[in-house]
C-alpha cells in the first residue's frame, strides 16, 4: 500500500479503537455521556446496545489492522467499504455528523488506494 492511504486506513482503524473503547469501556461514564450527549440514565437503558456496537467497530478495526499488517489492499477495501455503508446508515439513521466523523475517513482511505 502507498504510504497515504497506508495512514489512512491505519486512522480509521485507531477511530474504530477508539469508538469501541467509548462504547464498551465509557458508555456510562461522563467522557461517553459527553462525547454522545446523553443523560446518565439514557445511557444506562442502552449499555448493552452500545456494548454491542462497540464491538462491531471492534471488528471494523481488527479488520483493518489486519488488512496494514500483512499489505492486503483487497482486504482494506472490503473493510473501509464497511466502515463507508456503517457511517452513512449512522448519518442517515442517527446524526448527519456521522458522515463526517466515520464514512469521509474510509473515503478519503479508500480514494488514496485507487490513486496509487
């Protein structure tokens, strides 16, 4: 992989790190209830969902780690093309700043591949 879109896929894995840590570790805690601007008992009803979700994106990073650490570009488009359909249903479904946040990233990653 060209070292552009090497940097950015390895971004969009370490944001997917980060998410499942926020959604499994701190859902509850005030960094989560801030960064998802929820009330504590919001929060509380939907724990285990967020757990939940925190592990696909989980699995959205052990992916891309994957596809950076043994140079299989075919792997990172399969995994950045998830990452792009579970940002814009988040955009559409959720907060349009998802978008911005998750799907741009796997994008931006995935136009770097095809410009090499």
């Amino acid at each position: 992989m060209a070292w552009l879109s090497f940097l950015l896929t390895a971004f969009v894995a370490v944001e997917h790190v980060g998410f499942l840590i926020l959604e499994m570790f701190f859902w509850t805690k005030p960094i989560g209830l801030k960064v998802f601007n929820q009330t504590l008992e919001a929060a509380g009803s939907s724990a285990v969902l967020a757990a939940n979700q925190g592990l696909y994106n989980g699995f959205l990073a052990a992916g891309l780690i994957w596809a950076l650490s043994t140079a299989r570009p075919d792997v990172a488009i399969f995994f950045l093309c998830c990452v792009v359909v579970a940002g814009v249903f988040g955009a559409m479904t959720v907060k349009p700043r998802i978008f911005l946040v998750q799907a741009l990233p796997a994008l931006l990653a995935l136009g770097a591949m095809y410009m090499r």
